[in-house]
C-alpha cells in the first residue's frame, strides 16, 4: 500500500470563537434488524449477558458524552440532556437518540455517536443468539442511521 504524505496540510478545528452560544437540540435514529428469537428473548429479559435496552441506554448516553474524544475535529460540548428511546418491532429496534446543549455549534455528532454505540451495544448483547452454525451474521444488520432533526436558537 502506498501512503503519500502532503507537507504543509494543516489540520484544524472549526473557529467557533466568534459564535454566539445558544440552545441546540438534535436527535438522530437508527435500527438494528434482528431474529423474531433474539426479539423475544429481550423483551422476556433472557438475554445472557443482561438486560439490553438498559445497557444500550447508558452506552448512548455515555457515548453522546465522549463524541469530541473519539471523532477528532467534533468540539467539547456541555451537554445539557441526553435522552434514549427504543421502539421494538418484530424484526429489530429503533433506536432514537436526543441531544440537546446551549452552545456554539451543534449536537448532530453527539446524537449520532449516540444511537450508533447504543445499536453496536445491541448487537453485542445479544451477538450469541444472531450467530448462525459457521459463527457469521447473516440477518443481523444496522441500518438507516440518520439525522432526523436539528434545532438552533
């Protein structure tokens, strides 16, 4: 593999110095697809490793929290409210993440670091029951992982 390196090429976050500070909310969503089985054995809570949604909530959350330490140029932010909802269908879960801050710039990163860790936890938590006999995934997927709304002022 061949890496060019470009002398010179600076690499900076955005000047937000001159912005005004002023309440801002996103929320983002995203869904997981999995077996009707996997489905019933977390609304019955037999899920080996533990209760799913509330360890998806707490990694959205915790994640929101840590988005400027993970996505290089994203901004440290006060956030003021994070907020987790899950939507079970029978083939997977919505996840919907909200942020909101009173700030110079925005939360979209925020909710979508959000909604993506809590489907990643999702997909950890129950990873045993959607393996197949070869050990691969082939129902399992994240998909439709979006910025549904953004707020400022």
């Amino acid at each position: 593999m061949d890496f060019t390196h470009i002398e010179g090429e600076k690499v900076r976050m955005v000047d937000v110095s001159n912005k005004s500070e002023v309440p801002r909310r996103a929320v983002a969503e995203g869904f997981i697809r999995l077996k009707k089985e996997t489905i019933q054995a977390i609304k019955r809570k037999e899920v080996e490793k533990g209760n799913v949604l509330t360890t998806a909530n707490i990694a959205a959350i915790l994640a929101a929290k840590k988005t400027s330490e993970i996505i290089p140029m994203c901004h440290p932010l006060p956030l003021s409210s994070v907020s987790v909802d899950f939507e079970i269908s029978e083939d997977g879960i919505k996840v919907r993440c909200e942020v909101k801050t009173t700030s110079k710039t925005g939360v979209e990163m925020e909710a979508l670091t959000g909604v993506s860790v809590a489907l990643l936890t999702i997909w950890d938590m129950v990873k045993s029951l959607e393996k197949d006999e070869s050990g691969n995934y082939p129902y399992t997927c994240i998909e439709y992982v979006r910025v549904v709304e953004k707020l400022k002022g």
